[in-house]
C-alpha cells in the first residue's frame, strides 16, 4: 500500500431525528484507524445503538477481512452493552 494521503479518511454522518448513521471510508486507511476512527465519531452520539448504520465501502481501497469484522463487532458490543439492539445495519 502507498502512503496515506489527504484523502485518506472517514466520512461519518448521524441524522438524530431519523437515527441514521452513515459511514463512508475512503481511501487507504488501515483497517484498525478506520475502526478507531469509527469508535471516536461515535463518541458524539447519543445511544448510538439506536440507530439504524449505513456502510458504504465503495471508495475504500483496503481489504477489510473477517478478523477487522471480528474486532468491530466486539467494539461494538462493548458500546452497546446490555441494550437491546433493534436498529438495521445495510
């Protein structure tokens, strides 16, 4: 992989009245900044579980296989804890 650029980043929306999160990495950003950088975002949101989260990966030129998919699950569970978790992930 070459070195990163200015464009190397992700872009991370939430909408509180549709409890819609939108996360579009783009670029070469390793797939360990990309979770770390997902996890800080969402610092600023309130009971992010309760919202529905949107992924688009098109524009993202690293692979990111099932042990980063591991990984951002457990960050994820650890997020949301004990709440029950009804909101859809596409």
């Amino acid at each position: 992989m070459g070195q990163l650029t200015d464009k190397d980043r992700l872009i991370f929306m939430a909408h509180s009245d549709l409890r819609v999160m939108v996360l579009r990495p783009v670029g070469t950003l390793s797939p360990e900044d990309l979770i770390e950088q997902f996890f800080l975002s969402l610092k600023r949101v309130e009971r992010p579980w309760l919202y529905h989260r949107l992924v688009d990966m098109r524009r993202y030129d690293r692979d990111f296989g099932a042990e980063h998919v591991t990984s951002l699950a457990k960050r994820w569970q650890a997020v949301r804890g004990r709440h029950s978790c009804y909101a859809h992930v596409a």
